[in-house]
C-alpha cells in the first residue's frame, strides 16, 4: 500500500542509523497502527514500528538502537516512531509469553519493557502490516488468536481506560487539564470507541473508523462529541461543535464513562 512520504522518509531514516550503528542487526521491519490502517494524519498519528532481529540485543546491541533512535529523533522530531523490537520466535507466539523486550514509547528507547507487547499490534502486522524490510507479513508464522485480543482489549478498557477516565475527570491536574484540548478529547474519545468495535466484532479499526462505527454503535445523543472528534482527527478548519473547552471536556468525559459502562458492565463483557 502507498504510504506518506514523511513516513518512508522516516522509516528509511531510522533504517540508515540503526545499519550504521549495528550492521545487520535490523532484518525485519514493518509498520502498523494508523499507517498500516489506512489512517495516518501527519498533524497528529504516531508512526508504529515492529521491528524484528534473529536474536534478542545484547546490551551493546540494545545501545546501539537507543543510538539510532536518538539520531533518528534529531534529524525527525516529527511524527514520533514508537514500537517494539521482536524476534521471529517472537511473532510465531502469544506476545503475553514474550517477556520484556526493547521498545519505544513517546519517543523514548526502553531497553526492557513488557505491556507494549499485545495482541492488537500482533492482529495488524498479520493483517495489515505495511513490509519496509523483510518477508511479506503473509509469509511469515504471526501468532493471531481472537479470544486474546478480545480479552486484552477488555483488560485495556478495565485498567488502562478506567484509571485515565478517572485523572482526567480532577480539572486541576495535568491530565485534567490536556482534556481542555482538543486533541486529547479526540485521541481518547476515539480509542475506547475502536476497543467497544475490537470487542463487538473482533477485528480491528483505524480511530476515524471507530468514529464512523460509534455513530451508529450509540444514541443519537452521543453523535456530538463523535462529529466534534472526527472533526478535529481530520484537521477540519470548521468552527468546535462546542460553545466552550469545558462544555467538550464534559461530553467527551461522559461519552468515556458510557463506553466504559457497557463494555465492563453489559452485555460486552459477558
């Protein structure tokens, strides 16, 4: 698939650093998340990477990519290029039994991380994954079990969503605050929206089309906020459908705790 020049540009990027600071090291690397999806808008969208080596870096290896990150971050700052470094072994497996693996989160390089493994990204590369280096995603043994997905999808929403829900409902903290924004209500509005879709349908979807899905998924009454997020997610020049920041903080708040509702407590969870 065609995918944004800044994101080639960037991919191709790290791929120079990461040769140039461990030759041969990289064999694979493939892009998910909104690239993969068909959804990337540069003024907003992360670029998400699996990256895949033979075997897992040794600590020289490990500072070698942190490296190449960093040199990669100062010639892109933008968009950010978060993910995770893999093995093959790694792929053919539940990513629960994969253990701590090298990761980037925010534009930071972790050596160890574990919950940036998951079965979400695991379902895209199978599917979706757009191949920069490597075999085709459909040559290669990507372990994709339904059941899985739907029960981390379910995990995400309980501790995840639930504890954010509940930092950005105090104004006067950070998070609280960032919800005066507009890009934080889009961003969260629209990620429990594709989880309430992963866990109705068993696939998964791009966030403008989690939007699209929760117009007709919820009552009208929540069809605002969704329109005033899709709006945003695309960059519209058009005028808020919100007369003031607080009055979208609280629906977007509202319309969280809904989803929360009936994917914890309905007939979702069952």
């Amino acid at each position: 698939m065609a995918v944004h020049p800044r994101v080639q540009t960037l991919a191709q990027t790290f791929l120079s650093h990461a040769d140039h600071e461990a030759p041969g090291l990289v064999c694979g690397l493939y892009l998910t998340g909104s690239v993969a999806l068909g959804d990337f808008r540069p003024h907003t969208s992360d670029v998400d990477f699996v990256v895949v080596t033979d075997r897992r870096p040794d600590p020289d290896q490990a500072d070698r990519l942190r490296r190449a990150h960093m040199r990669t971050r100062s010639e892109m700052p933008g968009p950010q290029f978060n993910g995770v470094h893999v093995t093959w072994d790694d792929l053919t497996r539940d990513p629960a039994a994969c253990g701590p693996v090298a990761s980037v989160v925010g534009g930071r390089f972790r050596s160890r991380a574990q919950q940036d493994v998951n079965p979400v990204t695991w379902h895209v590369l199978a599917e979706r994954g757009v191949t920069v280096r490597g075999p085709h995603p459909l040559e290669l043994d990507v372990w994709d079990e339904p059941e899985s997905l739907r029960a981390w999808s379910l995990g995400s929403l309980d501790e995840q969503w639930r504890r954010w829900r509940e930092k950005a409902g105090r104004l006067v903290t950070p998070r609280g605050l960032a919800v005066l924004g507009s890009l934080a209500p889009s961003w969260s509005v629209l990620s429990v929206s594709r989880l309430h879709f992963t866990l109705r349908t068993g696939e998964i979807t791009s966030k403008s089309g989690a939007g699209a899905y929760a117009l007709h998924a919820f009552p009208e009454k929540w069809q605002r906020i969704v329109n005033e997020c899709l709006r945003v997610r695309r960059a519209s020049q058009g005028p808020s459908l919100y007369e003031s920041a607080l009055a979208r903080r609280r629906a977007a708040l509202d319309y969280i705790e809904m989803v929360l509702d009936e994917s914890l407590r309905g007939k979702l969870a069952t």
